[in-house]
C-alpha cells in the first residue's frame, strides 16, 4: 500500500491521563492508537485490559489497534471487540488455533493479524493469508518499551513485503505490514525502505513532550 500510518503506543503514554493523552495524540496527527496488552505470562510485563479500551474508546474516533501479548489469546478477543477495538492482533505461537483465533476476530467484527516475534519465521502465515489484514512484525523482543530496534528486522520486512505483494498481484485482499519496537525519527526512513507501511512508536512519541513535531517529522522521513 502507498498510504502509511503512524501508530503510537500507548505503552509510553501517561497512565494516569490516558483520556488526555489520546486526545493530544490523534490531534498530533496520529492515525491510529496502538494498545499494547500484557499478561506477565507471555510476556514479563503486565499491562492494560479490556476495560481500560472501553474507558480509551469514547476520546478518539480513531482506529484501536489491539496488540494482544497474552497466552492464550480465544478468550479474551470477544471482551476487546466489546470494548471497541478496530483491530486486533495476537502471536500465533500463543495460540493453540491460529487459524480459529483469525476467524474469531472477524468474527466480532474486527480486523485481524498476526504478530512475529524477532526469532518466529514468517512461515506462519502462509496457510492463513485470507484471513489476513495485517502482519505486525516486532523489531524488539515483546514486553518493555524503549528498547533498541533489532537491525535483522529490516531483511525480515522485505521478506513479508515480497509475500504480500506476491498475495496481492494474485488477486489477494490488500495486507498491511505494521513494525513495533524501536521506531525513532531516525530510523524509519529505512524501515519504510524495506517495506513497513505502518509504524508503530511509543518512547519516540511520548517520550517528547511535542508530539506533533515528532510525528510530523516521521511523516516527512518516509514521504522522502
Ligand atoms: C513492546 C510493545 C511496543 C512498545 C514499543 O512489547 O509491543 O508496542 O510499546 O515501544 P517503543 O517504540 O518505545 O519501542
Ligand atoms: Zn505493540
């Protein structure tokens, strides 16, 4: 696709005003808001639930993007879909179905993809390319915000990039190709480059106290 969207991550954002803050970030210019959801089970954090996007869901118009960090994931994706998620992604090895936690998302009436971590092979998506909205790949190891994008990503994404217009140019429903971890000004040309045409950024965006010049200058970095 030759749109791109920003997609801050919450995750950076401030706890104690996440009503405040989404509405300062989508008037910054943020397409999405990104969610990140944390179990202390598949991940060594613990985060955000349903209840806290129904709370979010009434301050933006804004799509939702759900990125579930929990194992296992079935049970959880009708309460996300309740509290207003647009999207919602989950780690296919923390399923036991794959293809039946897809089918559930859409299911409920929400987009639906699947997350790689560094190490998983891409290979997991081969047999479910229909049911695919999105792939989101990770460029840090899930669990903490702040980390340092992990420079292997780049070829992985040209590699999900090559399937997905391969997919396409068959005649397949369009795809996106999302990255998180460690998106900063300075590197998203690059990852632009090789492919991603979301972005997803939690520290660069709110660790800044202008938000719109953050996120203004990362859409000037990959319009180049
Ligand atoms: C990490 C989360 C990311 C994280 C990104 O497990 O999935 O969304 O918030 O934060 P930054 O942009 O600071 O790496
Ligand atoms: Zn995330």
């Amino acid at each position: 696709s030759n749109t791109t969207r920003i997609a801050p991550s919450l995750l950076s954002a401030d706890f104690a005003r996440l009503g405040e803050e989404v509405r300062n970030v989508v008037e910054a210019g943020a397409d999405w808001i990104h969610f990140d959801v944390m179990d202390n089970h598949y991940v060594p954090n613990l985060t955000i639930g349903p209840m806290v996007c129904q709370a979010i869901r009434p301050h933006t118009s804004a799509p939702i993007d759900v990125h579930l960090m929990v194992e296992p994931v079935d049970d959880i994706i009708p309460q996300f879909a309740k509290a207003g998620a647009d999207i919602i992604t989950f780690h296919p090895e923390a399923s036991r179905h794959p293809d039946r936690s897809l089918a559930l998302i859409k299911d409920h009436g929400c987009k639906a993809g699947l997350v790689f971590n560094p190490a998983t092979p891409l290979d997991w998506m081969d047999y479910v390319m229909e049911k695919l909205d999105i792939i989101l790949l990770m460029s840090v190891n899930p669990g903490f915000g702040g980390q340092s994008f992990i420079p292997t990503t780049l070829a992985k994404l040209k590699q999900a990039r090559h399937k997905i217009d391969q997919w396409t140019q068959l005649g397949g429903q369009p795809i996106l190709l999302e990255v998180d971890g460690g998106v900063k000004v300075d590197n998203i040309a690059q990852i632009r480059a090789a492919g991603a045409d979301t972005f997803v950024a939690g520290s660069a965006i709110f660790g800044q106290t202008d938000y719109k010049n953050v996120i203004d200058t990362m859409r000037q970095e990959i319009a180049k």
